[in-house]
C-alpha cells in the first residue's frame, strides 16, 4: 500500500523552526510496512496553487493509495485544506488524520476537518502501521484498536489502545524523509540562509512519553502513563545525530525529561561530554534543588521550561499542580544562583481563580524583575479538564472555540469585567517588563541605538550570564541577541515608531484612496508601533486578530473572516521576523481577494506611497 505523509504548513517557508515528531515517527513506523512518501510543506512554497501542485504531483506519480496528515489543533484548517486536495482530485483515496488536534475532542475535530476517513487516537505508531496492513489486505478496520472511523455519517469507534511500554517497538523520527538532511547538509555549504537572529537548526528528540499529572488546564495525548525512555536508547540516538548532522544544539521536546532526581543527576553526567553549545529541556520545579541545578549548570544546559502557573497556593491546588510557592521559590533562586537560563509561564483563569487570586500572582511576579517569567491567560485546550467542564455546562461552543483558534475564555469566578481588566493588566506588564531592561534576561549596561533608515540597531552591553562583551549590529526589530561566548540568548526591548505624525499621516494616504483597511496582528510589537493615540479619528481602520482577544483603541479585535465579509482590499502586516503566522497571513488574505498587502514597517518611510 502506497501511503503519503504531509506535513502541514505551520512554519515560515524555508525554516523548520520545529521538527515534526510526531508524524515522522509514524512514517518511521509505516516504512517498516510498505511504501511511504512524505511531504513537509514548511519547506516547500507556500502559495496555495503550488502546495496543491505538489500534493497532486507525489499522488500521481507514485499511485498513492492514503494520504496521512495531522498535528496540533491550530493545524486544522490547513490539515482540512490538505484533505480537500485529495478529495477533489479523487474521492476514493484514502484519508488519515492524528495526533493532538483528533486526540483531544475526537467528535469536534473530526467534524471540522470534515475529509478525513479515519481518525488515531492516541500514540499512533501501531495503529497507523495496523490500519494500512487492513486496508490492503481487505480486512475489518474495526478490528485495529485506537481508531476513529467515519461511517454513514456518523463515526465509529474501536476498542481503546495500549499505550507502547516497550521503547524498543519506538522507531527513530524519520528525519531524512521530512527534509532535514537536505536542509542541514545546504545550510552547512551556504546554499540556503537562516533567517537572521535564528538558532542553529537542533537536533530535536523525545525521551518520555505520558505525563501522571493531571493538570486541569492540560490534556496530554500519548496518556496518563509516564513512560521514560532508556538512556542508552536516548544517547545512542544523540550519537547518530550527531555523526549525521554535525549541529551543536539539543532539544528535549516532551513535557518531562525526568519524573526522578535520579534520572535527572544520571542524564546531566552522561551529556557532559557532549559538546553541545546548549541544550534545552522541559522540568517540573520540585525537581530542582541547589545539586540538580548545579549538574545541570556543569553539563551545560542552555535552556530550562518550567511550568509555574500560579504564585496562589489556593490556585495550584485547584490546578492540580501538586506545587506549592514555597518550592517554586526555592528552585528559581537555585537555578538562578548558577546563572542557568531558564523561563516559566504564569497563567490566568482557573475556574477557582478570583480576580484577589490573580493579582496576588501579578503582584508576586512583579516583585522577581530578575527572573523571565511570561504571563498569559488559560486556553482551554481540548481533552482538557476546564475544557470538558465548559462544553458540559455550556460555557463554550466548542466548535466555535476551534474554529477562533482557541482564544480565552473566562471560567474563572472572576466577573466578564474583571477578566477583562486582568487582560489589560497582564498586557501592560508584560509590555513594560520586555522594554525594562530591569531583568536578568537582558543585556547589563546595554546601549542600543536605533537607525530606521537602514533598519538596523547596534547593541553594545554585556552578556547577564557570563560577563562577556557584547559588541552586535543586528535587523531593528529583532527582540533577542545570543551571547557569542556562552551561547545564552537574552532579550531585547522593542524599537519603537519612528515618527506617529508620520505614520498618522501616511494611514490617511490609504483611507484616501482605499476607504478602508485593515491591520492584521494585533500584538505587542503592533501595540508598540501603533499607540492608540495614532488611530484616534481615523474612521475605516479595522483590527484583525486570529485570536480575537479584547479590545485595542475602542475597537473589538475582528476574526480574519472579517476581511473578506467587509470587502478589505488593502491590508497591513505585522511581519515578526519569528512568527510562523507571517507567511499564512499572505496565504489567507489572497484567498479573500486583498488588492495590496503591505507591512507597518513600510509605512513608517517618508516615501511611502499608496
């Protein structure tokens, strides 16, 4: 049987700013069972007709039987596209779709993607491999466990699957199938260019699968079970690599390298023989003491994730975080007693949550200038406990949720007003903190001086980490610089607007002959160059965000639909140069007919012209 794998498009084209595990490791599985193909449409153009151009070439030509494609819930809509493709150019073939994006809420994202035949649920390796070895023999589907089939307009499902004990049954990511070879071998001779600030491509890696935490925010799609990998497994890959490939950068990409100190202690001594210029994992804070922080500081760990949440023991323990705030306390100052780089996350929202509640835990992250911590509100995800509460009490649509890319949404005991101010709040703050330069996350006794007309800034400072001379001439808006020594990355304050007058005036020039637009990115850099008082007066300006949050200028922030039911024929950009959305922004506004798209930088030029 003749299966293709595609990727969907979620990257800037030309940068696999992530591998794609999870599908890789099916069609590492697959190869071992028949024929496979696979595109990764991140490395191919991203214009629409030449995707489709593509996907129908591989079918074509090499008798395609089933087509797989899946990811995340954000993936959906392209996985959809993908799926139309396939469909209009012939309705027998088959379709396939996994991983979190079906895991999740399989009813809800099964309806949306609308094409897909079958559905995996879970770890799919067995499965995928089953459900072909069926297909082609003629055999029942239903016989294979972990399945979703789509069946006389409604769904099947079959018995739930085992989750995989045994490593060995793992096979390693398909990383020459999904383009990483050629990509790594024509970046080492120059026939391709990084975009500029970016890391060194990594070599990514899973070393557990499950997670036994049940955080009520969360839903982990290869289960409840934490299933560690061996280490000789895990090392002997980082060998193969490594001799592969040659790159100097690590990523650990599941949620949890060690549920043990032991482990952890065991990981850190074997690593340090690598010469990795830093490697990055993902811990949970009872983890850390002074000694672990210490192995992982002398084994040269780059990058720590840490999941925070709350400075509200009331709160953890609604989350089901098992954590308290004394811990986390201790173990921020361990790692930052060593000058381990490390970020951690504080969300917003818990349906036990007041808005007291969140201020204690703004107020508590106000007080720690010397550690990044990143602010945001929690998303329901799918599979999620908060999620599954809300479409039970009918809190949400769920199909609407999804199809607005899951933006926030209050469950808390917070009042709708409340919720809303904390969102301001929570913006605000995190605005300042990243223009502060107050942080042990930014350069000390920086200097940054700003040319707009050569878009370029020049950074001179020292590294906050190891003392090193920063000497750095760099693209205006780019928020972060690595130290050349220690290879630690810091951040950046934003530039601002080199003139509001200016960019007022040239805002009129496409009112004039437009009558309307619309701004497409409403973030913090948008924020930064567009203050509010700019738009004050200007009528036809409309405010386009994927995620619909709030509210900027006394404007509700519009769906990208919004665009095209208006009529919107000239649209401005938010390019940041890191964002995987930039390049979809271009997709999306062809498909509603935009006439011009230009970017808010452009019109900052005193030669703009409409």
């Amino acid at each position: 049987m003749n299966c293709l794998l595609i990727v969907p498009p979620s990257t800037v084209a030309g940068s696999p700013v992530f591998f794609p595990m999870g599908i890789s490791l099916i069609s590492a599985a697959l190869k071992t069972a028949g024929d496979v193909k696979v595109v990764n449409l991140n490395l191919c153009l991203v214009d629409d007709d030449d995707q489709e151009k593509v996907i129908l070439s591989i079918i074509k030509d090499e008798k395609i039987d089933a087509v797989f494609s899946g990811g995340l819930i954000y993936d959906y809509k392209n996985i959809r596209r993908i799926f139309e493709i396939v469909k209009n150019y012939n309705p027998g073939l088959i379709t396939v779709t996994g991983g979190a994006v079906i895991t999740g809420d399989p009813l809800v994202s099964m309806d949306l993607i609308g094409l897909a035949d079958y559905g995996i649920l879970g770890e799919g390796e067995r499965t995928a491999v089953e459900l072909c070895r069926a297909l082609k023999a003629g055999d029942s589907v239903e016989k294979v466990a972990g399945l979703m089939i789509r069946r006389d307009g409604g769904y099947i499902f079959t018995q739930e699957r085992e989750v995989i004990k045994d490593w060995s049954e793992i096979p390693l990511a398909d990383y020459q199938g999904f383009g990483a070879d050629d990509y790594f071998r024509d970046l080492k001779l120059g026939r391709v260019q990084a975009p500029e600030g970016a890391q060194p491509p990594k070599i990514y890696l899973i070393s557990s699968r499950g997670c036994p935490f049940l955080c009520t925010f969360c839903h982990n799609s290869q289960g409840k079970i934490y299933r560690a990998r061996p280490l000789d497994d895990l090392f002997q890959e980082i060998d193969f690599r490594l001799r592969t490939y040659e790159t100097g950068d690590l990523k650990i990409v599941d949620d949890l390298l060690a549920n043990s100190k032991s482990r952890l202690k065991e990981f850190c001594r074997r690593i340090k023989s690598y010469d990795f210029r830093g490697w990055t994992i993902s811990l949970r804070v009872p983890q850390i003491d002074a000694e672990t922080a210490a192995h992982l500081k002398e084994a040269g760990c780059g990058y720590a994730i840490l999941g925070l949440e709350s400075a509200s023991d009331k709160i953890l323990a609604s989350m089901g975080k098992h954590l308290t705030l004394k811990q986390t306390e201790a173990a921020l100052k361990c790692l930052y007693d060593v000058k381990l780089r490390f970020v951690g996350t504080l969300i917003f929202g818990d349906a036990e949550e007041t808005y007291a509640d969140a201020r204690e835990t703004l107020d508590w992250w106000a007080g720690h200038p010397e550690y990044y911590i990143y602010l945001r509100r929690t998303l329901l995800y799918p599979g999620s406990l908060l999620y599954r509460r809300a479409v039970a009490d009918g809190r949400i649509n769920p199909y609407e949720l999804i199809e607005k890319m899951i933006p926030p949404v209050n469950v808390s005991k917070m009042t709708d007003e409340e919720y809303a101010r904390l969102g301001r709040e929570i913006e605000a703050a995190e605005f300042h903190r990243v223009n502060s330069l107050q942080t042990h996350m930014h350069p000390r006794q920086a200097v940054i001086e700003c040319n707009y007309g050569t878009m370029r800034k020049s950074l001179r400072g020292q590294c906050p980490y190891c003392g090193a001379e920063l000497k750095d001439e760099m693209y205006l808006y780019r928020m972060s610089a690595v130290c050349p020594q220690c290879r630690c990355e810091m951040f950046l304050p934003f530039a601002g607007p080199a003139a509001p007058e200016l960019i007022r005036e040239n805002l009129r020039k496409i009112l004039a002959k437009y009558g309307k637009f619309a701004f497409w990115g409403i973030g913090l850099l948008f924020k930064r160059f567009v203050p509010e008082q700019i738009l004050e007066g200007l009528n036809g300006v409309y405010l386009i965000d994927r995620s619909e949050r709030g509210v900027y200028a006394g404007q509700a922030l519009l769906p990208p639909e919004a665009v095209r039911d208006e009529n919107i024929k000239y649209i401005v950009t938010v390019p940041e140069k890191s964002s995987k959305s930039y390049s979809s922004i271009y997709r999306q506004a062809r498909s509603y007919q935009v006439d011009h798209i230009t970017d808010l930088y452009q019109i900052q030029a005193d030669s703009f012209d409409v």
